[in-house]
C-alpha cells in the first residue's frame, strides 16, 4: 500500500489515532565517536549495570554489526502524557544484541538475491538507492523476511525504548536532551528535513551511548508489536506485545518525510502493509551463552 512521500505518517503531526553468516567480528568494546559517554560507571535511569558481567561491544558480520545492549530494568513510557504512553510500567529487558544501523539498501539486496525477501513495491522514490542508504518502501511483512535472512527477528518496542534511551536513561531523544539539529540526525518537519535518507551511521553525534545509530530520524522503524492505544496489561518482560492482536504496528523513531516525532517515548502506527520511502527496519538477536 503506497502512500504520497512527503506526507506525515498518519500518527505522526496529526497526533495518535486513539541464517545469514559472516566470518568478521570482534568483542571490542563499542567506539561511538562519543568516548566520553562511554564511561562504565553509567548508570541510566533505574537500570541494572554491572560492567564487570556486561559490556556493549560491537560483533560485524559482513556488513551487518550488532551492538550488545546489557540487560537491566527501566520505567518504560510517561505518566505525565495525555498520548499513548500511559502509563509508566516497569520493564525488564535481558541482554540482546541490535543492528548498530537501520537495514540498508545493500543488505536488503541480499536477502532479495538469496529469495529471503521479497523486492519492494516499484516506485521511483525508492529506486537506485546507494548501498549505504536505509531500504525504504518496505511494509511490516518485508521487515520479517529481512529479519528472518538475517539470523534474528524484529525489535520489540520495549526493547527499541531501552536502547533509544541509552539503557533507560531519562533521555529525550538518543542523544540525551539537546533540542534536534542536523548534526544529531536526519529528520522530517525540521530545518534538516529533506526527501532524501543519510547514509546510515552518518550522524554519530545522535548515536546513544552504546553506539546505535539513528535511533531518531533518518527513516522511521518497524517494530514487532501490535499497537494498543495505551500501556495497560502490557508485557513487562521486554517482549513483544503480539496478543491481542490489532489493526496496526507500531513504528518509532521519525523519519524524512513524516513529522512523526523522534523522541525516545514517541509512538506511532500504520497498518501493517503500509510503506513508504521513509520507513524501514532494525533487528535483534538473542546473545549466545558461549560457556
């Protein structure tokens, strides 16, 4: 299902509607560009840290780098909204690994050649993208399949949360709470907006404290939950929020083309066959026990 680029997405300024492998990698810790947030004595917003157990490190294969996000607790959404946020819960993620970038044209290709992933709807606005570009125009059913491809699944929205907001800090956006500006990210409805996505990575001032990069802006993410209009009977585990089921997924972190907002808290919705060349996807992975 098309929709004009350009346009906001339809939660977004008009408000809520009520096993592929490699053979590179590496356990260094995670360099963000930022070392000076890289202090182990981090301790975010009610979370649990212990970097003698955990630490973020950064594991590459071929062109897909996962950062591992240490467990912990955190107070996931706001009480003091009259949005979807409500109301504050407590959550406990355990340790998982992200996609350090949004998925990109050249990885999604891959997963095209290899017969994982079906191509993208044909539209000028998302043709002849170079490698390094998100892969927009892709629908919740695509982002599976990529997912599927790459030996992981989709990003929970609890999850996508805690990482956006450096392990639960009380952060506004990923990058802490400075007001947006273009060199913290790409966004729509703002003196950045553009109808063209950033090469991935290309804005490390945005990144969060463990190395994630456009967690806000760039292009808006898929998630794996159903959308539910507030936070009552949601899991606190961390997982997915995937019974009852609904009419729409979530999607989080804004993007070019919508105003959409990309605070860390911000939710936003579409149905699950909606695409646009603003809109792509991350995953996640459980981290191995390798004792």
């Amino acid at each position: 299902m098309f929709r004009v680029f350009g346009i906001a997405l339809l939660a977004g300024c008009a408000g809520p509607q009520t096993e592929h492998k490699g053979d590179k990698s590496t356990d260094d810790p995670v360099d963000t560009a930022r070392p000076e947030l890289m202090d182990p004595d981090f301790q975010g917003a009610a979370t649990l840290w212990d970097p003698t157990e955990c630490v973020a490190t950064l594991d590459c294969e071929d062109d897909i780098c996962w950062v591992k996000i240490c467990g912990g607790h955190f107070e996931m959404g706001a009480d003091d909204s009259d949005a979807n946020q409500a109301p504050l819960h407590t959550v406990e993620i355990t340790t998982f690994e992200i996609m350090q970038s949004e998925a990109t044209e050249g990885m999604y290709r891959r997963c095209v050649d290899d017969g994982a992933c079906d191509p993208h709807d044909v539209t000028p606005l998302c043709d002849n993208l170079a490698d390094d570009r998100p892969r927009t125009c892709i629908d919740w059913e695509r982002s599976e399949q990529f997912c599927e491809w790459a030996g992981a699944r989709m990003v929970s929205e609890a999850e996508f949360e805690f990482a956006s907001r450096s392990r639960g800090a009380d952060y506004t956006y990923p990058w802490g709470n400075d007001d947006p500006d273009c060199d913290y990210a790409r966004l729509g409805c703002s003196e950045c907006n553009t109808n063209d996505t950033a090469p991935v990575c290309s804005h490390p001032d945005g990144n969060t404290e463990q190395g994630v990069c456009d967690m806000a802006g760039n292009a808006i993410e898929w998630l794996a939950d159903w959308y539910h209009p507030s936070y009552e009977d949601a899991p606190t585990d961390g997982s997915a929020w995937v019974y009852p089921t609904g009419s729409f997924r979530i999607m989080r972190g804004g993007g070019v083309g919508s105003c959409a907002g990309p605070e860390t808290r911000h939710r936003t919705f579409h149905e699950g066959d909606f695409w646009y060349a603003g809109g792509t996807t991350r995953c996640a992975r459980e981290v191995v026990d390798e004792e």
